[in-house]
C-alpha cells in the first residue's frame, strides 16, 4: 500500500501511529471502511489496547502543518441505540505527494520501530539514495523518557538494521558503497513457475508480454495518474463523470440519516408522530467530582434539562476550569448570579447557565470578575476607567428625542413599528423604569449625617457635699444623704473606711 513519507518523517507522530496507520488503510480498502475495534486492532498489530489508542489520537490530531491523517472517525450505534465500534477512513493522498510502498504484513510482523526503520531504508532503496546509520537514526526519535524528542543513537541504529537484516527483510552488504556506505537492498517475493498451460503472451519465457496498454479499471483509485496542472492564472476545470440516467435514489440511503452497524437506515418510531425531538438512547451522562463541586449552587435546575444540554454545561464547565478557574471561584460566580435572579423568571434553566450564570463578565483582564479582582477583592481599575468613559460621554451627548409608538394596525400587519429609548442610569448603567431618569437610587447622592449632640446637663443641680465629690442630683442644694451625714456625724475611723463619692 501507499503510505506518505510525511507519516514517516515527521517527529511528531510516534512509531506506533504508522503501524496503526497501516492497519486502518488496509482495512479501510473495504466497501464499509475499518470498523474494527481497538481491541481487534491491538490483537492485528500485536501490541497493547492504550497504545493503540494513543496511535489513533495522534492521527485524528492535526499535526503542525495542519493535516489530519484520519478525518473520518464516526461513532455507528445499533437499532435499539447501543453503541458498537467506529468507522474508520484515512485521507486521501495528494496527486503530488511522496509516498513509499510497503507491505501490510509489515505492520504485523515488525514492531513500531522496526517498521519505520523499514520504511526510511525502502525509500532509499527506491530513490537510489546513499543511507548512513547516522541518517538513519535521525529519522528514529525517543518517545518518552528524558530523551524524548531527540534521535537514537547510531549503535542503537546499528542493532535495528542488524534485526531487520536477521529476520531476512532487508539484505545489507557491509562498507560496499561509496565512502564505507552500507547498500541496503529490499527483499522481495519471489514467485514459483506455475504448472497451468501457457497463455502464449510470448515466444520465449523471457520475452516481454504483448500487451502494450494498461487496463486501469483493475487498479485502484490511489494509483490513477496525476492530473495535468493548469496554467498561471486559469482555474482548473474537472470534467463531471458521466452518470447513466436511472430511478432516482431511494430516501433511506440517503448519508443525512444516522449510520448503522449494519449499514441500513433505521425507520421511524410507530409511536412518534416527528411532533417532538426524540429519546435520548446513548450512553448516561456522569459529571465528574469537581463539576459536581461547581454545580452543587444549581444542582436544582439540572432535573428539566437534557441529557445534550447538560453535556454542553459539563464541557463549558470543564473548559472553564482547565484555563485555570478555580472551583470556588465558579461557585462563588453562580450563586451570585442565582442570587440575583428570580426562580419564577428562570424559563429556560440550560439556556439561563449557559448565557447568564457561567460566562465571566468582566475586562480583558482574567481576574476581574465582574468589575472585581477576585484575587484582592478590590475594584478592578480597568472596569472602573470605561464606567466612567462612558459615563462622561452620556453627560456630553443629548438624550435623543423618542418617537411615538405607532398603533398596531387592524390587518396585523407590523412594517412600522416605533423604538421604545430605555434610559439609563449614567453612572452605574442601569436601566431605569418607565417613566424614570437620572441617577439611580445607589448613585443618587446621599446627604451627610450630622451627629446630633447629647443636652447638656443643667449647672448647678449636683450635690456639692462630700467636698465637691457627690455629684447627686439635688436641684435644692445638699441631697438626702449629705443632709443626714451633717446631722450626725461619723467617727473619724468609719469616714477613712468609706470612699467620697460611695452611694
């Protein structure tokens, strides 16, 4: 088969993803493509089910000069809805792409690194190009480890062409080329003479056949000729293959219907009529530990929402927190979004989370939340310089003149319909209610509060006995007690034991 030389010498796609190349074209050579498993293509190639699946994820990826080497890759589901392997289909080659030919059975007989050593020894071969072991260790890379990245060493490269030399799929004769080069030679199958009669296509065993024309019909689609390119400047015109007039095609092979393990378009449920979207038949839908953490505020409001809905949530979510959000800083966003919101006004709970509760409002900068820095709690400056741009603006523009509202028409016909103009707050941009202008109640200046003094206690009320120090009310000179003291005196002792000022 034809494989691209951009799969061999690329260091971004590993070994194993050649020889899970190879196994998938070949496969996919078939009218129904490569449906099998990854477990069945573990058990062709030999190696391990994560291997495999490791190989597949770089060829569904987009390398670095952008070409997908395994565009198709759709997932087939069974009649009652339960999920069966994949189909499989590379891309078709470029008419100007390199290419090298290897066998299928390689890709089973040779491991990853074997192959590919293979595949750059081939190419020589074919092209007639000098190849060191040095060269060829450049084409070999580490996958893993601390040296991955970088080639092999050139006695590392040395063993693998003494491997493949040992297992007879490369003839190599030691220091024989120019410069104490190796010449490589590939091997291959020789072909028995058959015992069926001659077909008299020559006189002699060794003479050519008398055929002078290919029939290109036997071949396949990947070995037609290369097309003439156009000239400097003229679009290139493809002549539109003839199609024999026929009956039309039937609705049921139509590709717009879903693809079916058994290649058959199911038909219509008897029991729904196409009035609503169907039953959801796929796999349940499980949400991992932390997107359980962000949700718990609205865990309510996903029982009415679809299974698709909420795939679309996890994934924003998970979006979200591999760009380096913090789980409470997504709780902390949707409970605040849902504490300003109504549960009556929440129509639509999947299209409210994700238009409303889980995009970040804020600047350009990644911690304003919001016109707040989550990290400090503070005003972000940012939010705060285009509040008040935009503020000074409206103060400098005159509010437009509203126009009246045209009466609907009695036909029900709406071409003129007038604009209701909603002011806003010019500080904060609120919208204001009908009827309302200026500054909200929240910007409206507040006046100051002025502490009101405490009346001051009138002179001459206090009791001046006790040396000045009791201070009773007693608006008629001495209070009570003092006026009985002086009536009776104490003893010099007891007046030292009691304090002045003691009630």
């Amino acid at each position: 088969m034809k494989v691209p030389m951009r799969l061999v010498e690329s260091a971004y796609y590993s070994d194993a993803a050649l020889t899970v190349y190879m196994k998938i074209k070949a496969l996919g050579a078939r009218k129904e493509a490569c449906t099998a498993g990854l477990a069945t293509l573990a058990s062709y190639l030999g190696l391990s089910v994560s291997t495999v699946q490791r190989g597949l994820a770089e060829l569904r990826s987009a390398a670095p000069d952008g070409v997908v080497e395994l565009p198709e890759s759709r997932r087939r589901t069974l009649r009652g809805g339960t999920g069966t392997t994949a189909r499989r289909k590379v891309r078709d080659m470029w008419p100007n792409e390199r290419f090298i030919w290897l066998p299928v059975v390689a890709s089973e007989r040779l491991r990853p690194r074997l192959l590919r050593a293979y595949a750059v020894i081939a190419f020589a071969v074919v092209q007639n190009v000098p190849l060191t072991e040095h060269e060829l260790a450049g084409h070999l890379r580490h996958h893993s480890g601390l040296r991955a990245g970088r080639p092999i060493t050139t006695e590392a490269a040395g063993r693998i062409i003494d491997e493949l030399a040992e297992s007879r799929w490369i003839t190599v004769d030691r220091r024989a080329g120019s410069r104490g080069r190796h010449l490589f030679g590939i091997l291959v199958e020789e072909t028995s003479p058959s015992s069926a009669p001659d077909d008299l296509s020559g006189s002699d065993p060794d003479d050519r056949s008398l055929a002078y024309k290919e029939d290109l019909r036997i071949d396949r689609q990947e070995n037609e000729p290369t097309p003439w390119s156009p000239a400097v400047g003229e679009p290139l015109v493809e002549a539109r293959a003839h199609e024999p007039a026929g009956p039309p095609r039937p609705v049921a092979a139509s590709p717009d219907h879903a693809l079916r393990a058994d290649d058959e378009t199911p038909r219509p449920s008897p029991d729904r009529d196409g009035a609503g979207p169907p039953p959801y038949r796929g796999p349940q839908l499980t949400f991992s530990p932390r997107l359980h953490a962000v949700l718990e505020p609205v865990r309510f409001l996903l029982t009415g929402i679809g299974t698709y809905v909420q795939r679309r949530i996890g994934q924003e979510v998970s979006r979200q927190l591999d760009q380096g959000t913090e789980v409470p800083r997504l709780r902390a966003r949707l409970t605040h979004r849902l504490a300003r919101t109504l549960v009556a006004d929440i129509r639509d709970p999947g299209r409210w989370l994700l238009g409303v509760a889980l995009p970040r409002w804020g600047c350009a900068n990644p911690d304003c939340e919001a016109g707040v820095l989550w990290s400090t709690g503070v005003e972000c400056p940012s939010c705060r310089e285009v509040v008040a741009e935009r503020a000074a603006r409206r103060r400098c523009t005159p509010p437009p003149a509203a126009r009246p509202v045209a009466p609907p028409s009695p036909t029900g016909s709406s071409a003129e319909v007038g604009l209701r103009i909603v002011e806003c707050c010019p500080e904060c941009e609120r919208p204001h209610h009908r009827g309302n202008s200026g500054l909200c109640a929240e910007c409206r200046p507040r006046p100051a509060l002025v502490p009101v003094p405490a009346p001051a206690a009138p002179l001459g009320i206090g009791c001046p006995g006790l040396g000045g120090t009791c201070g009773r009310p007693a608006p008629r000179g001495l209070c009570r007690r003092c006026r009985t003291q002086e009536r009776t005196p104490l003893s010099p002792g007891l007046v030292r034991s009691v304090p002045a000022g003691t009630p």
